[in-house]
C-alpha cells in the first residue's frame, strides 16, 4: 500500500473515439454536423466526477482519437493531458505544438488491438532521436511505458526519464489464476527498483474494478491510467459515475 500520496487516476477517453469512429469514420463534414460521442464531453465530465488527468493515444493509423481532438482537449481540459504517442518524429513534432502536460511513449503496432507490451529500451537508447530531451526541454514530462524489468528501468533511468507507466497487462491478465502472485511481485520488485532510482511510477493496462484494489498494494504509486473498463461501465451508468466508482475503489485500497 503506498505510504506517500494519494494514488492519482487518468481516464483514458480512448475508446469514446472508437465509438464514434465506427460510425463516422468517413462522415466526419456531413450529419448536420451532429456526431456522437464526443470525447471532449466524455473528458471533461470524467473530470468533474474527479479524474485527475485525461489519458489519449493519438495512434498512427488514427482509428479512434484524431488530430482535431487532441487540440480541442488541449482547449477543453482543467486537469492534466497526458499524450500517449509512438516515437516517431511527426508524432514529436505535433507533441512540441500541442504541449501537453505530459507524454507517455508507447510502442505501436498497426496489426495490435490494443498497446501489448511494453517499450524496448534498447531501442530507443540506441536508436534514440532524443525524444524524452527533447520532449523535456519543453517543459513536457515525460513517461516511458515499459515491461516491470529491472534492465528497462535502467535504460529508463539512462534516457533521464522521469516517470515510467508500468505495463500491467499480464497480471490483469493472470489475476485471479496461479499466476497472478509471481507478476504482482515483477511490479512490486520494479516499483521498488524504479523508486529508488528517483523514478515515479505510474501503472496502467488491463486495469478494471476487480483488478485495481491487488495494483494498488503495489508501493510508490503515483497514477493509474484506465480506460477499457471504466469507458464499460459508462455504457451502463454514464461517464460520470463510472468515474466516481473507480475513484472510490481507489480510495478504499488506500484508506
Ligand atoms: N496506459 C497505456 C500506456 C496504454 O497504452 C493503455 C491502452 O491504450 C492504457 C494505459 C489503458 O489501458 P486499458 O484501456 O486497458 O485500461
């Protein structure tokens, strides 16, 4: 449990867009101008239900959030923006435009339903384009989303990340089974290990109601990024109390 802070919440709207793109994918100038849903509406109700910060992926292929999206959220939003975005130089060169608070560096593989696995390290040490430099030098905090490995928060910490996102998808995925207590204790070990290296850690994928209470014993967290499940629940009980029930879980695993 952690002994410091609160732990924070990013709603990531990501799949309010994949709504909308279903329907309105090549429509976007026609209907009267009428398209539904609106991610700025879902972000800034999630906000006022408490999100601490708005999580989206402008993705390569641009098959949920759009360029126009993430200007209007940049307009819209009072709490934190938190740009999820490959290392590639034209999604660099819309980050040092759009100046969010914050940009998480994420693989990207056009074939993928959904981010699987973390960052190779090695790659970006070697192949480098200085993003997290020069991401920093405007004023943007950067997080790197990496697998729990002792090698890669090294290579983290040799980038001068400040903030890693620790993948959590392969323990949502074994919870509840044999092996959910060996990929808890990978994240236990990483948070430690990222701490003590003056790294904060974050967490996020795969991340749902049942799940978060186990992630949130892990020590030194400082966020959670959530979408999937809490953008399942609004279908049911709207954005706002879909909100509110995670915050509250989160609470109650750290009260
Ligand atoms: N954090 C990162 C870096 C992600 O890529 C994603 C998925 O887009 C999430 C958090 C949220 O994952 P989920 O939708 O499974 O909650």
């Amino acid at each position: 449990m952690p002994s410091e802070n609160k732990i924070l919440l990013g709603v990531n709207i990501d799949h309010s867009a994949t709504l909308r793109q279903a329907r309105y994918r090549d429509e976007e100038k026609t209907c009267g101008g009428f398209i539904e849903p609106d991610p700025v509406l879902i972000a800034l109700r999630s906000e006022l239900a408490g999100a601490d910060g708005i999580t989206v992926h402008l993705r390569e292929d641009r098959r949920h959030i759009q360029d126009r999206d993430i200007y209007r959220l940049r307009e819209s939003l009072s709490t934190r923006m938190n740009l999820e975005m490959a290392c590639q130089a034209d999604m660099l060169e819309i980050a040092l435009d759009l100046r969010p608070e914050a940009v998480c560096l994420v693989p990207e593989n056009r074939r993928e339903v959904t981010t699987e696995g973390g960052l190779d390290l090695n790659r970006l040490v070697s192949e480098d384009g200085d993003f997290v430099q020069k991401l920093s030098s405007a004023g943007v905090e950067v997080s790197l989303f990496i697998d729990p490995e002792p090698n890669q928060i090294e290579l983290a910490q040799k980038l001068s990340a400040p903030v890693v996102e620790f993948h959590t998808g392969s323990f949502a995925r074994s919870f509840g089974s044999a092996g959910e207590e060996s990929e808890w204790e990978r994240l236990r070990n990483a948070a430690e290990i990222a701490h003590t290296a003056g790294i904060t850690v974050n967490a996020g994928h795969g991340i749902n109601y049942r799940n978060v209470d186990r992630v949130c014993q892990l020590p030194h967290l400082n966020e959670l990024n959530i979408g999937h499940s809490i953008l399942s629940r609004a279908l049911l009980t709207g954005i706002e109390q879909a909100v509110r029930d995670m915050k509250s879980a989160i609470d109650r695993a750290t009260s």
